[in-house]
C-alpha cells in the first residue's frame, strides 16, 4: 500500500478511503439482500451487516495492496 493520498492538499491513510468505500458497497450488498428477502433468514442482521462490512474491507484491502 502506499504511505498517504493527496486529496486537494489534504493527506488521508489509505485505509480512511478503502473503509469509506467498503461502506458504499457493503451498503449496496444490504439494499440487495433485503429486497430479495435475504434477512428472514439471518439470525442477527446487525451482526451480519459489520461482518459483510469487514468482508468487504478486507477484499478491498487484498485487491488494491500493490496499487501504486
């Protein structure tokens, strides 16, 4: 990974960014599961929902840690 990313001057950690958009797509994931009826099944959404979202993170993570 790389050390920081510049946006408009101001220095952000890599991570700060993969986890705003591991958000965004863990939050997609949710919307879909919930119309197809996904969650009467789930024994604990809000246990389900944090650990797509850390699913996701770490996907992230894995896929853009040689992106220069």
């Amino acid at each position: 990974m790389i050390g920081e990313v510049s946006f408009y001057g101001l220095y952000l950690p890599p991570l700060l960014l993969l986890t705003l958009a591991a958000l965004v797509v863990s939050r997609l994931f949710k919307l879909v599961l919930a119309r197809t009826g996904f969650y009467r099944v789930v024994w604990h959404p809000a246990l389900f929902d944090f650990s797509l979202f850390v699913i996701v993170l770490g996907a992230l993570t894995y896929f853009t840690r040689n992106w220069s």
